[in-house]
C-alpha cells in the first residue's frame, strides 16, 4: 500500500477503521456504520421520494456519510484474451456540511472527510491491487461534477467535454492503465427513481449507474504493455446508514449479457436470510426493479485463500424473463488486501444466457 503525499497512514486508519467494531467484516459498505464524534443524525439520509440531478450528481454529497465512484471493466487484449479492471474511490465524512457550503480553508488542514482510492487489475489468473488514502479539502483529493473530475493524488477520471469522453489514469507499484471511456447510454436509476432499499425496513442509498461504457486503451504489467478494449460499468452510490445492524456484507454482480440485456443484482446476507434486489436493463436503456420475488442468487462453489473462504460460483435465476445462469470467477485469487479486505473479479455468464460482468463479495475472510 503506497502513504499518499503529506497524509499520516495512523491518522487515516483511525478515520477510516478506528471507530469500527474490530469484529465487524462488512467491508467498506459498513463505513457508514461509524459514529464517533459527530452522531449518525447529523448526516442526511437517503430515502423514498428523493431523485436524482445532473449533473450535480457527479459530484460529492458532503452531507451524506459515504459515497463511491466505482468502474468495473471487462476488456480484451488484441490476440483476445480476457482481462478484468476495477477502479473506486470512496468518500468518507467525519463532519456534515451543505451541498451547497463552501470547504473550509485548507489552511487550517481541516479533517472533515477523508478518501480511500482502490484499483486492481485481473489478468491470466493474476491480480494485481492497489489502495491509496487521503485527507479531504487540502488538494490531495476530491471530486467535481461538471467538468467531472474524481481525483487522488496521481490517479484521476476526467471528463474532456470536448472530446465526449472520460479519461482515468492509474498508477500502482510495478503497473498502470490509461483509458478512454465512451458512454452511449443515459444514467439508469436503481430502485425508485435512484433510491436503492438495501433492507425491509427501509435503509437505503442513492444509486445510479452508466451500463453502456465503451473503453479503449493500454494496461502495463511490469515490462509489457498491452493495448486493451471492451465494455464497462461504472456506479454512482451515496448514503449515510448503507447496512443496518445484523447485516454482515452483500454479494454484488453487474453483467453485460449478449442479447443486449444487462442486469445488476445484489444480496445482503442478513441474520435471518438475505435481502435481494437488482435491476433488469433492456438495450435500450428501460429498467425493471426485481425484488426477493423475482430473482434468485445461490452459491454453488466456494474457494479458500489464505485470506478465507469465498464464493467464486453462483447460480441465478429469474423466472419471468427465463433466465436460469451460472455466474463464475475465473481460476485465480481475487481479494483486495486493503484496509477492508474484499474479493473483486470478473465474471463469465452461461446457461440460458451468455456474458461477461463483474462480482463484488464483501463481509467474508477472516
């Protein structure tokens, strides 16, 4: 893990990890589960009734306690083979502030949020990881929505409005990749109208996603640099109370299927079973929400590694649109080893429908 610029590696795991129950594995999600000084009342959250703005919501939401923009790849080298990519920086607020505030000065090195940055790549049964941390409002970090510009030290996405397109730059130890991503789809709302429900009561989080990204480019993995394309997903999510008590993580997958259908599906185990939810994109963009009714997630293989037992096969299935499909992670070990271990890798779709996406599984190890 690099110490970013002028940032303490101790204070930012306190900010980051100090206030959580040691025995709490939800991962990131649970961030919002902190209190500390400042009580979870302060912070606005998410709920029914609340809608989406562009472009502001590109944008940070210092208001609320957690946010992420988040990119999963799917891309090919020119000979064909697969090749996954993950980019997310996270937000993470100690104190609430407007929308429509100005930040403190950064002068007066205020500590009213701080950032975590994670990009990996998955190649040939490798994966390569790295984790980045800062302090918030003094220029190491932070986010702008319109032109959008999320940044962390050296790794940054910007928008060329000039050229349509958004470009993202990472660098890691012995690794690199710069890209051009093409959006021609419009932002799909998940849930009602953006507000996504992680559980029966009534928790939630603001949630949208670009599920047409077109991405070119090169990846560089040691000595060889390999120009690369292919298809993304990228998720826009804020909130400030993402799991309730008694939920332990969540099995999340994004697929792009080869009818044109894509689907995102997630799972947050609770204490007495799950809850399930997800949405069904048609190529045109039109989404369906799905509930615990209408869709079906089940493990079938599980995968130890020296950071635990995992999940790496599912079945799942979705009556009323006949889909009945086995979603499986390539051979190979895919845990980010960051602050909050979690396991990322991309995926292969067969049974009645064929694809490619991503799976996410949070709250498993040791």
């Amino acid at each position: 893990m690099k110490i970013p610029t002028g940032v303490s590696a101790g204070i930012l795991a306190v900010v980051l990890a100090g206030c959580t129950d040691p025995g709490n594995d939800t991962g990131f999600a649970g961030l919002a589960q902190q209190t500390g000084e400042v009580e979870q009342s302060q912070f606005q959250q998410p709920e029914p009734g609340d809608t989406l703005a562009f472009p502001e919501d590109w944008g940070p939401h210092p208001q609320h306690r957690i946010e992420w923009w988040y990119l999963t790849a799917n891309l090919e080298t020119r000979d064909g083979k697969p090749l996954g990519l993950q980019w997310t920086q996270f937000r993470q607020a100690l104190k609430p502030r407007p929308a429509n505030a100005e930040p403190p000065e950064a002068s007066g090195w205020p500590l009213d949020a701080a950032w975590m940055a994670h990009a990996a790549v998955s190649f040939g049964g490798e994966h390569w990881f790295e984790e980045k941390l800062a302090r918030g409002d003094v220029g190491h970090a932070g986010a702008k929505a319109d032109p959008l510009q999320v940044w962390l030290d050296d790794w940054q996405l910007v928008s060329k409005p000039d050229s349509g397109s958004w470009y993202l730059q990472v660098e890691g130890g012995d690794w690199r990749y710069n890209l051009r991503l093409s959006n021609i789809g419009k932002p799909v709302p998940h849930g009602q109208n953006g507000f996504s429900a992680k559980s029966a009561s009534g928790e939630g989080s603001m949630y949208f996603s670009l599920v047409d990204l077109r991405i070119e480019g090169t990846v560089t993995l040691g000595d060889e640099t390999l120009a690369v394309s292919g298809k993304g997903w990228f998720d826009r999510e804020w909130s400030s109370q993402f799991l309730k008590a008694g939920q332990q993580g969540w099995d999340w997958f994004a697929l792009h299927l080869d009818d044109g259908h894509k689907l995102m599906a997630f799972r947050l185990r609770e204490d007495q079973g799950a809850f399930v939810s997800g949405s069904w994109i048609n190529a045109e963009g039109e989404v369906e929400t799905l509930n615990g009714n209408d869709i079906s997630l089940s493990p079938l293989n599980w995968q130890m590694s020296p950071q635990g037992r995992v999940p790496v096969k599912w079945r799942l299935t979705m009556p009323q649109h006949s889909v009945d499909v086995q979603i499986a992670a390539p051979p190979g070990d895919y845990w980010n080893a960051g602050l909050y271990p979690y396991w990322e890798s991309p995926v292969t779709v067969t049974g009645s429908h064929e694809g490619v996406g991503y799976m996410e599984l949070t709250g498993y190890g040791n």
